[in-house]
C-alpha cells in the first residue's frame, strides 16, 4: 500500500507477497511519475521483511522515480534488515494500516466461494472497469474521468457529471449543496460535487467520486473518493463498508486494495497528518 502524509510517503506491506506489492506500488509511482518525485519515503513492515536483495532492489527501483527511502519500521527483523542494507531503523509500526488487507481477505473468504447474483455483477464491473481505464490510458487519459463543472453547475452549484473534464474551481458566489445519487455506481463513472456527495448504493471499482465536503456512502465504497477536494482537510469519507481503491482528503492520499470489508460502519478523517479510520459509534473521529 502506498499512501501519502504530510511526511511524506508510506509504503505499507503486510502480508501480501512483497514482490507482488513492490510491483504494484512502483507501478502506481510510474503513472504519475513527477507527482511523486523528489519525495522522501518511509517502508512500514507489518509482517516478516523481504531478503536483503529484494529490498534493495525495491530501494534502487524507486530511487530511479526520484524517492528517497529515509528508513524502515517493523519487528525486530526489519532492525536486522535496516542495518544489513545501510537504512535507518525507525522502530515498531507506528498505527494500523488505513486498510488492512489481511483482516479485509479473511472477511471475504469467510463468506465462502460461491458467487451470488451482486458478486457476479461486481466481477463483471472489474472487467468493465479495466477496458474502460485501459482504453483512457490507451488515448493518454487520467485512468479516470476528471472531475467538471459545467456552467450549469457554476451557476447552481451542482455538479454530477459522467465524463471528463478539466477543473475542479468553482466559480465566486456558488454556494456549496449536496448532491443524491441512488444506486449503484458502476466502473468507469463519476460523480463531482461543489458540496457534499451522497450515494445510496454501492459504488464500484472504476468509480470516482469527488467532492469539496464530505462523502457519505449507504452501502459499499469500493471505487476512488476525494472528499474536500478544493483543499478542506477537515472533510471525511463515510461508508457503510469501507474499502476503496483509492481514499483522498484534501491533499492527503492512502490506497487499498478495493476488497470486501468488515462490513462494519466506519469514517475516514485526516489526523496527525494521515488519513486513518474508526468505526462509527466510537469517540476516536469527533471533529
């Protein structure tokens, strides 16, 4: 998982094979090559760290994308890993990941193997999903549909637009409202907000949301949302089953692997200068 804080970078491995997450993290880097470089970078090891090969060649790899790894934290191996390769060793994993892939895998594969009627409308949304972002890339697009504000949108405030654009400004004297999708929102679409954004349904991977305010999702939340879009840190992302693809708060960016939750209502906020979770109910997110 890669995810970004005030910092800097968070790479997160836990217990996914970390050939397979190195892969996925460097080619998350290279879509956006010049975003990320020059940045300086933390490796958190939930679980067992790599050989010493394996890491340095993961340290080489995104030293050519411009980043610098600053140190490792983890168990007492990744100590031992650090002082093998030259690194700094920071000490234990400081908090749970946003997303924590073997808790969220486990939910999934307790509820058994058959697919039921919604599983195999999900299967084919990936499918979707994935011509629609390859077909983007193909023509040199973002991977999905840039957030617009038409003019009808600048003059009343709404926005809910279903292809690309190029601005998320809106225009003096709107007045921000919020916008109700019911349904589901399928791979490839996209919903932007001066405002806040609600859906009732699940929203798929390929799916985007973007809103200056909040987000609010009466069912799965499985896509991209950037919630306080135009720079409010103070906005939060609330779902009923929390596990995007990719999460924003302002400028603040954490990343998952989109699986099945605990299907336990829980709220994304920015504290500490990083995006993380609790479940609804509890006093850890009061503003």
């Amino acid at each position: 998982m890669l995810r970004g804080t005030a910092a800097g970078l968070e790479f997160v491995f836990g217990e996914r094979s970390f050939d397979v997450a190195a892969r996925d993290v460097a080619a998350g880097i290279e879509e956006r090559p010049e975003f990320y470089r020059g940045s300086r970078a933390i490796a958190i090891f939930e679980g067992a760290p790599p050989s010493d090969d394996a890491m340095r060649g993961f340290v080489q790899t995104i030293g050519s994308l411009g980043i610098v790894l600053r140190g490792i934290y983890g168990p007492p191996d990744a100590r031992e890993l650090a002082g093998r390769i030259a690194l700094p060793y920071l000490g234990e994993a400081p908090r749970p990941s946003v997303a924590n892939i073997a808790r969220k895998r486990a939910a999934r594969a307790s509820r058994g193997g058959d697919f039921t009627p919604e599983a195999r409308s999900l299967d084919a949304d990936f499918a979707g999903a994935r011509a629609d972002i390859a077909s983007r890339r193909a023509h040199g697009e973002a991977s999905v549909a840039r957030p617009r504000f038409d003019a009808a949108a600048r003059a009343g405030g709404v926005a809910s637009a279903l292809g690309a654009g190029p601005s998320l400004g809106a225009a003096p004297g709107v007045v921000p409202t919020t916008l109700y999708h019911r349904g589901t929102l399928r791979g490839g679409r996209s919903l932007q907000q001066v405002g806040c954004v609600v859906v009732v349904g699940d929203v798929n991977p390929g799916a985007e949301l973007v809103a200056s305010g909040d987000i609010v999702v009466f069912g799965a939340l499985r896509g991209t949302a950037h919630a306080g879009a135009q720079g409010d840190a103070t906005a939060r992302v609330y779902a009923l089953d929390l596990a995007p693809t990719q999460l924003r708060i302002a400028t603040f960016i954490a990343t998952g692997d989109g699986a099945a939750g605990s299907r336990v209502p829980e709220v994304a906020f920015v504290r500490d200068g990083r995006i993380t979770t609790a479940s609804l109910g509890t006093a850890e997110f009061g503003r």
